[in-house]
C-alpha cells in the first residue's frame, strides 16, 4: 500500500476515535514514520498541533509480538523508560495490518545512533539493560516456552534471520548486481554455516538461556533526552528466554572497534559476569556480519516503499560496503 493511503486511513480511524485518543477531530494529521530495516511493521506519527501519538500497526506474522508488548506495556514503561501506552487496535484499519498499538509519542528526543556523544548515556543504560536481564517479575508475565539453550537462542536470532536474508537475496539477485557478486553470495553461505559452528562448540553457549531481553537494543531504538535521558522503545521482540550478549553487543555495536572498547566490555563483565561476555564476542561478530548481510535484505526490501527507496538504497549500500571489509580484516576470508 502506498505511504499516502496509509496516512490518509490512519488519520480518518483517527478523527473517529479522537475522544478517545485525547485528540481534535477536526486538527488530526498523519505522517508515515521512515524506519530503515523494519518496513514490516507499519509507523505512523499523529498529531492534531497539541497531541502527538505514534501508531504502530503490524501484519499477521507480528501481531502476536505486539500484542505481548501491550500485555507488559504499563509494567515496561514504569521501569524501563518505554513509551506509555494509550490504545490498543484490534480491528484491521489498513489492509494487512490486523492489529497496533498507539503510544504518546516521544518528542525532543535523538536515536542514540544519531547522538553528538552516545557514549554519555551508554553507562545508565547498560546498567538497565542488565535489570531488564535478571527481572524474574517480568519473566513471570511473558509467555513459556519449551526450555532452550544460549546456541539455540542465537540461531533463533541470528542464523535464522541470515539464511531468510540470503534467499531473498538470491532471489533479487539483479538488484544488487553491481555492487554485489556471485562470489560475494556464495561466501554469505559458507560464512553463516561457519558461525553456527563455532557457536555450537563454545561452551558458554551450552547453557539454558533464561534471560530477559529486548531483542533489539540498537541505536534507533535508544532515544537520548537531555543530559544523559533515555527512553527505549520498540519491545516487540522481548524475550523472557534470550541471551543478554545479544541486548549488548547491539548496543554496543558501533564501539566495538572503537580504541574505547576495553572499558565498555569491562562495564558489561562488571554487571553480567564471564559467560556473556564469552558470548558477546560471538555476537558482535554476528552483529558485523548482520551489517553485510542483512542491510542487502533491507535494500531489497526498500523496493515497497518508493518514497523513501532512494534514501534507503543509498544508506544499505553504503554500510554493506564498509562493513564487508572490516568483517574480511577481523574475521579473514577462509
């Protein structure tokens, strides 16, 4: 569906809904939210010049996650500095989108990612991150599954997400021909296989994984306010049974090859203890190969929105081109 429909439907459901929105019908304006590698879900800010609020609507596939966030929504933003949740959407507005949520939207606010200095809020939200692991009372509230192993955690996470990324690659093969060879793709499939490997014969990752995690604690999803603020949002991927070395080599990401790095991994050796950080070195491995491989993903996947393909293309393209050979000079070839 086009970015203008979708505006033009959310902002009718709106005007009808605006009492219960804290909303004036007759003000409503709807903008598509841009939000690079997440264009299944659908984001759109509300405001009527007073009031904002953002909508986040979510096809079959992620409805379930969205409705889990709702379920633990008050819980997360009294502790976890998430955004406050106003209504629930439980009736298919826009085709395809059979369920969202509406939260007051966080204004003043920058992605960490885009921070003059991300390091200064870095240190509180480690130490959150690291409550966030160890809160029995929230994993209690998520649902249970069948007990798994930290290995299993990261191919769930990880392996499954490369080899998705590589059949869509494959399958889009022209889009990316000038930039990407056949070379290239058939080393994506033997790098991937050579991961899950020594993920598997780490013994770190042959412990039960019982942690909880955000799932997805990059810099976008971060927003710094004022001096040293935070607020996290997008939890739609929180897991009572995941690993907390993926929240921080996520987190951490863009200084793991910083001179600055020793002290960032003594900070989360100092909260969480030895394990994950064995693990964490797995993962930020897998977070730079994430860089090479599923941003040529997103690439592909910028095709459904051309309004902002352009933009998106040019921002994939450029990080898959600095990360492929930083992942080739610390990782090797083989």
């Amino acid at each position: 569906m086009e970015v203008r429909q979708a505006e033009r439907i959310v902002a009718e459901w709106a005007s009808a809904n605006a009492a219960a929105l804290g909303l004036d019908p007759n003000q409503i304006q709807a903008s598509y939210i841009y939000n690079p590698g997440g264009f299944c879900n659908l984001s759109i800010r509300l405001t009527d010049g007073r009031t904002r609020l953002h909508v986040k609507l979510a096809p079959p596939d992620n409805a379930a996650r969205l409705r889990q966030w709702a379920d633990v929504s008050e819980y997360l933003a009294e502790r976890y500095a998430a955004p406050r949740l106003v209504s629930t959407i439980d009736r298919e507005i826009v085709p395809g989108y059979p369920y969202g949520l509406v939260f007051a939207y966080i204004g003043d606010a920058i992605p960490l990612a885009e921070a003059r200095d991300p390091k200064g809020p870095l240190t509180a939200v480690i130490e959150t991150a690291a409550k966030l692991h160890r809160d029995e009372v929230l994993r209690e509230m998520l649902p249970k599954a069948e007990t798994r192993t930290y290995a299993e955690a990261f191919e769930d996470e990880y392996m499954e997400r490369f080899t998705e990324d590589l059949d869509g690659i494959r399958k889009s093969r022209e889009l990316l021909r000038d930039f990407v060879s056949d070379e290239t793709i058939t080393w994506f499939g033997e790098e991937i296989e050579r991961l899950r490997e020594t993920v598997r014969q780490t013994p770190a990752f042959l412990l039960p994984a019982g942690d909880v995690v955000h799932n997805d604690l990059n810099g976008n999803n971060v927003l710094t306010c004022g001096i040293d603020g935070f607020r996290i949002i997008d939890w739609d991927d929180l897991s009572g049974q995941g690993d907390a070395a993926m929240d921080y080599s996520v987190l951490l990401g863009p200084l793991r090859h910083d001179s600055s790095w020793p002290l960032w991994r003594d900070k989360v050796l100092t909260v969480a203890g030895d394990a994950v950080v064995d693990r964490l070195e797995l993962y930020s491995r897998a977070k730079l190969l994430d860089d090479v491989i599923d941003v040529l993903a997103d690439y592909v996947e910028a095709e459904q929105v051309p309004e902002h393909r352009e933009e998106a293309q040019r921002k994939a393209k450029a990080i898959h081109l600095q990360a492929y050979p930083l992942y080739l000079a610390i990782y090797g070839a083989e």
